[in-house]
C-alpha cells in the first residue's frame, strides 16, 4: 500500500543553523504534501504545504522542495530558533485517495 | 483548526468500560478523521467519514467505533474491546476535496485506571 518514509528520526541543530528533513513517497499518484508541526502535548498544525504542479514553495524561513522524479520531498528550516523545536510530520496524498498517508515524525531540537 | 473542538481533554476508563470521545466541527468541513498517537509515535488512523451516514475503517479499527449521524460531529468509543487503549486520540476534519489539507482539534488524552 501507500507509504511516506520520513529521515531523520531526530535531528539536534545548533540555533542560526539549518535543519532539513527528507521524505519519500511511494505513491505516483501523490499530489498533495503538507508538512506539520506539533508541539509537546499539542495538535498537529499545518505550516507549509506544496502541490506537485510546482517544484518549490517558500514561506519566510521555511522552505519545501518536491522531486516528483524521484518521489522526494523535502522541509528546509534556515536560521532555526529555540521555537523551532518540535515534532514534523510529512505527508502525501493523491487526489484518488480519501487520507493522508503521514510518515514517522521527526524530532527537531535546537541547541542554544 | 480552531473550528473543531475535543472533549474531553482528559479521560479514564475503568477495565471493561466503553467510554466515548466527542469531536465537534463549526467549518462545514464533510470529512472527519480520527486518529491514535501513542508516546514518541506518528499518527495512526483509526477510522474516517467522507460524508454523513457513512465511514470506513483505517488502519487500526479493531476496539474502536464511530458513527457520523451529523455532518458536525463524528464521536469515537473505545470499547473494552480495546485492551491497549491507553494514547492521544486527534481528530481531524478536511472538505474532503482531493488535495485539501486536514485541520486537527486539540486532542483527548485516554488512561486507564
């Protein structure tokens, strides 16, 4: 069935610096990737999504690619803060699909 | 996502006891998603509804009921059936379009006692 695989697990970064997770999908059909940040003890929120009509997507420090030919996608964060840190989720859906098939989190910690 | 509201934030069940977890959304959203989060954990599906009357299993179903009577409330039970229930259950509401993203309420933390 469909899956999104999610790397790393956990990533420890030092504040100012940059912080990127990377996804794949194995659905062609995937269309839709929404990224998802969630707090300790907190609802998943929406914080950048990209659709596959485009290759890249910014919003202010945070950034997300998509390689349809590879069935990549990625969530770039520049000049991360203390705030930054957090649980990501990546997620795919096609417009068959009545779900979002999410992958397996990532545990993002800034070091002051 | 402040449209959907969870009650309550916080549940115990006694062993053998069904106990229902209420989800309520004011953004005529016609898709309602619930989900299971077990510590340090991704998210695991449940069960879905795309529209009123009618929902389908997810991924993990078993010890788990619905029902989608109106379009703004989709209540989850965990019955006894359910021997490991003890998680952070989201659910999530989208329009249900093809590519629309889904917007989750605060969540219900379930323990047993």
């Amino acid at each position: 069935g469909e899956n999104v695989e999610q790397h790393p697990s956990t990533l420890s970064v030092q504040e100012g610096d940059s912080a990127v997770i990377k996804c794949t999908y194995s659905d062609s059909a995937s269309n839709y990737f929404p990224w998802y940040k969630q707090e300790l003890g907190k609802r998943p929120q929406l914080i950048i999504d990209i659709r596959s009509n485009v290759g890249e997507k910014k919003d202010q420090r945070i950034a997300v690619t998509l390689n349809k030919t590879a069935k990549h996608f990625s969530l770039h964060i520049t000049e991360t803060q203390p705030e930054d840190s957090a649980v990501y989720f990546c997620a795919a859906m096609s417009s068959s699909a009545s779900k979002i098939i999410f992958g397996s989190g990532t545990r993002l910690s800034i070091r002051p | 996502d402040g449209g959907i509201t969870q009650s309550p934030k916080y549940l115990f069940r006694k062993e053998g006891q069904n106990v229902t977890l209420s989800c309520e959304q004011n953004l005529n959203h016609d898709a309602m998603y619930w989900y299971r989060q077990d510590p340090g954990q991704g998210l695991r599906l449940i069960y879905y509804s795309q529209i009123v009357n009618d929902f389908q299993k997810g991924d993990i179903a078993e010890g788990y009921s619905v029902s989608r009577e109106k379009k703004e409330s989709f209540p989850l039970t965990v019955t006894s059936a359910q021997k490991n229930p003890t998680a952070f259950y989201l659910c999530a509401s989208s329009t249900g379009l093809a590519g629309q993203t889904q917007y989750f309420g605060p969540g219900t933390r379930l323990l047993v006692l």
